[in-house]
C-alpha cells in the first residue's frame, strides 16, 4: 500500500480552516482529584467559544456522563446543532495524543493517521486502553485511514502545513517509545505518513512534563515561517537553559527556502501544584480555531502579555483566555485535549 505522502497527502497546520474540533469529556478522578467540577466548566467554556466558529465532536464515555456534560453545556446556552456526541469508551482528555491526525490532499479530500499510543511510556498503565478509541470511531469518520506501527502522541509534533515539522529528542528518541527505530527511521515514518519533508529536532521540553518533553509546550507554528518560542528569563529557573538551547538550535535552522524563521518569544508563567512540585505551564499550548485563538491563563504576571503577543500574531482573530490553573492538574492543557479536523469535500 502506498503510504500517505506517496499518495500526495499532508498534515495541515493547525491554521488552516477547520470542519471541526475533536474533544473528549473528563471524567477521571485519578488525572484531576477533588477538581473534576472545575475542569467540567472548562470544557464547557471552551465549547461555547469554539462552536460559534466550527462543528465539536465531543466524546463521552457513558450515558451518565453524557446526561451530565448535557446539563451543564444546557447552562452555557450551547447550541447543540453544532455539536455531534459520540459514546465512545475511553479514560482521559488527551485526545490530541491518541486520537486521529487528519491529512488532506488537494484540499479537499480527507484520510486520517492512527498512530499507536502506550501511555507516555506506559507511565499510566490505566491509559493504555486510550489506544482503541480512534478504531471505535472508524464507522463515524469513514475516510482512508492508515496505521503505522509507530507510537507517537500529536502533541510530539507540530507542523507548518508547507513541509516542515518540529519535535524533540527527548520524546521521539525515547527509549520508552519506538526503542527499536534509529532516527532516521522515525524521521523515514514522519515524512511517510504525515507528508513532510524537513523535520528540526529540538532537543528536550519543559521540566516535569510527563509526557517527555511534547513539543506543543515549548515551540508552535504560528504561520508557515513565523515560530512562537517559549523561552524563560530567570536564568536561576530549570527550564532557562532547556530552552535557551532550542532557542539557539531554531535561530539556527532555514525554512525549505533557506531563509531563516521569524522567531517571536512568549513568556513562560510559573505555577506549582499543591504539593509544591512546579507545574508544566506553558503559553505556547494554544489552540488555533477558526476566528480564534484559546490561550491558556495561570493567573500569572504575563498572563495579559502573553495574550497581547499572540494577539499580534493572529491580528485577524479573536484571543480569548482560558483559565488553565485546574486543567494543569491533568498534565496539560488547551492544546492538549483538542484535536482539529480541516475541511475537505470527499
């Protein structure tokens, strides 16, 4: 069989038109104790915004749940004509990590990538059955899909929909991902199935992020050449150094032209969970949708600074603030628990 980028398909960035935004309702009291109320009215938030400008499959886990998340998106005066629920079982919200990666090819016709999913190196062993949900969803979304036998999580990879991706060692190099691949096969499988062709490898992700270092927390694509860099000014902060040095490798690298990218540098907030540990905060989890940007919020200093920035960015987009402090407690945050699908007629 031909693989995706034989058969002229390609990821495309996250800025292009949207048919739809793939959510997943929380439920799971092991990834937000005590706060499973707080991260319900998140969602809620975040599907009010999002369906005034796209279509939202929505997946819930049960009947229960379903009637539940009805009752409360009822209170945000959702209109539900805009939104597809689907009973799919499943644990936890990050659909953007084992959920389907969509392709398109001469834009408009759609197929989708299953990658495989272990649980960020089957550190939750009560995730793994997260990898089957994209097979319970094959009779709803009925385009071409392809299965690579690869692990990999959406929040790994970023790219500019013109033939370049970003990522990280620390996590794609993983010996607790795909231990038997060298790079050049992953990078063999990056460009095979997601239609690319340069991939800039940076090399780790903000500290105590579970996940290995998912690049979505430290560098995102704001435009085919324009890159959102998170970088940190406390040189006495553990993640000044981590990100200084990818600064330094993408002030370094070209775009397929040659020329160099426009960098533009977001703050990182600071944000410690209950138990003191530093949370893995970051301005560059932001979701890109169709006439907006969700940016998330720490009740931190650069909160409003940050949302000025992107604001320059995306100037004919609204930004709209989403508080994050609750959500974190799950590991991420806006960019992680959505995933887009773009238009396409076929």
């Amino acid at each position: 069989m031909l693989t995706p980028k034989q058969q002229g398909f390609v990821m495309p960035a996250e800025w292009e038109t949207h048919q739809a935004t793939w959510l997943t309702w929380p439920y799971d009291i092991n990834s937000f104790p005590d706060r499973i109320a707080k991260v319900e009215q998140v969602f809620a938030k975040i599907i009010y915004h999002l369906h005034q400008h796209e279509f939202i499959e929505l997946l819930l886990c049960n009947k229960k749940i379903k009637q539940r998340a009805l009752i409360l998106l009822k209170q945000y005066h959702i209109d539900f004509t805009k939104i597809n629920l689907h009973i799919v079982d499943y644990t936890d919200v990050w659909i953007r990590d084992y959920g389907p990666i969509f392709l398109i090819k001469n834009n408009n016709k759609l197929a989708w990538v299953k990658w495989q999913y272990n649980a960020y190196g089957k550190k939750f062993p009560e995730l793994l059955k997260d990898n089957n949900v994209t097979y319970q969803l094959n009779n709803y979304i009925q385009k071409n899909r392809f299965e690579p036998d690869m692990i990999l999580e959406g929040g790994s990879i970023e790219v500019n929909g013109q033939g370049t991706l970003i990522t990280t060692e620390e996590c794609l190099l993983n010996s607790n991902r795909n231990y038997h691949f060298s790079k050049e096969q992953t990078e063999n499988y990056l460009k095979d199935y997601l239609g690319v062709t340069k991939i800039i490898w940076l090399e780790k992700g903000i500290v105590n992020d579970h996940t290995d270092g998912h690049v979505d927390e430290i560098a995102r694509f704001v435009n085919h050449n324009t890159i959102a860099v998170a970088y940190e000014n406390n040189k006495n902060d553990p993640n000044f150094e981590i990100l200084n040095n990818n600064l330094h490798i993408l002030q370094n690298t070209s775009n397929l032209d040659g020329n160099p990218f426009n960098l533009v540098k977001l703050p990182m907030p600071n944000m410690t969970y209950d138990n003191g540990e530093k949370a893995p905060v970051s301005y560059t989890n932001f979701y890109i949708a169709n006439g907006l940007v969700l940016v998330p919020q720490f009740n931190h200093k650069y909160d409003k600074l940050a949302i000025d920035i992107i604001q320059t960015l995306f100037p004919e987009r609204k930004i709209i603030g989403i508080d994050c402090t609750d959500l974190i407690y799950g590991g991420g945050a806006l960019h992680c628990i959505t995933q887009q699908q773009p238009v396409s007629v076929h």
